[in-house]
C-alpha cells in the first residue's frame, strides 16, 4: 500500500507560477501510478500525494504577469492551522504580496507551526524570505533568487544574523530545509 505524502504550497495574490505549478504537476502525477497505462512506465512508485494550495483567503489567486488564468487554493492558512494539519512538504515560492504584512503574517504563523512536522521545507526564488522571516533558516545554509539576492540578504542581515547566504548555488540542502534560487537559475552570477 502506498504512503500519501500530504504536501502544502504557500500561494498568494501575484505567486510566481514558474515557482510551483509544474513540479506540483509532475509531483501529482505520482497519483496515476496505479493507472494501467501509465504502471509500465512508472513501476512501482510507494508514495501518492495530497496537494493543498494556501492562502490568506479562498479568493482566486493570480500572478504577477496579466493575462495568466488563476488558481483557486484549497483552504486558508488559518484553516490548515486551527485544525492542526501535518505536511509532509511544504513548498514556498515567490510572491509578490508576500512582502505586504498581514498575508505575510498568516503564511509566517503557518510555517513556525507546520516546519518542524514536515519532512522537508522547500523554497524557490525569494521564497526563501519567507522562511527566514519565520525563522526558519536560523543557524543553516540558504540561498535565493540571484536577481535581489543583495537586497533580500541586506534586508534579512539586519534581522537574522545567522544565516549563512551561499551566492553562488542554485540551491543549498541543509537538513530538512532545502533552498533554490529560482527555476532559470544561474549559479555563475557575480556579487
């Protein structure tokens, strides 16, 4: 019998999609394991997943370029919280609004309560913020998006001295806690 691996994405009004949607879509994919058509070509695979999307509220979320359709999440941070919900991922990507403090707020409470449960905590692109707002990369390794990698590290320097920012990776493992500069990413970049 396979294990179902419950897996949380922190969605927000202006998400990066590049960030989540197609890893959550290869990664549901486990799902069609038993399928006959698909059994020869993935063997068997031990683990399902159940993919809830997060946010502030239920409203449609869209992101940061115009004209991209929505998605709807599945339940709000607060719900997940209240009902004390355990993930076995959790995945953190970027998001414009996430830098606005009340949706802010709510994610960083979900991740203080969720993180230690979880298996593993990812994040991409600036995502990794987040995180370390929720402190949650305090005492590890990270990395984030090239583009404002100054600027997010200055900015988190003056609140979190014990991150050690690793500029040339396009992500960093350490532990549980797994951080990725972005989906195009280029370790090369000068600082």
């Amino acid at each position: 019998m396979p294990e179902t691996l419950k897996v949380a994405v922190c969605i927000c009004q202006e998400v990066t999609f590049a960030d989540f949607m197609m890893p959550m879509e290869l990664l549901g994919s486990l799902n069609f394991a038993d399928h006959p058509l698909f059994a020869k070509v993935f063997g068997d695979v031990p683990y399902r997943v159940n993919i809830d999307y997060l946010a502030s509220t239920l409203d449609t979320v869209f992101g940061f370029t115009d004209g991209l359709p929505g998605i709807k999440p599945t339940r709000t941070y607060a719900d997940a919280m209240e009902k004390g919900e355990k993930y076995d991922i959790i995945r953190v990507p970027a998001g414009k609004s996430k830098f606005r403090s009340m949706i802010m707020c709510q994610e960083i409470e979900f991740l203080k309560g969720a993180a230690p449960d979880a298996k593993y905590v990812m994040s991409v692109c600036a995502g990794s913020s987040i995180l370390a707002f929720a402190g949650l990369l305090d005492g590890k390794r990270a990395t984030t998006n090239k583009f404002l990698y100054k600027f997010i590290t200055n900015v988190l320097h003056g609140t979190n001295k014990n991150i050690t920012w690793v500029p040339k990776s396009r992500w960093v493992v350490d532990g549980n806690v797994w951080t990725s500069s972005g989906v195009t990413a280029d370790e090369r970049k000068d600082f």
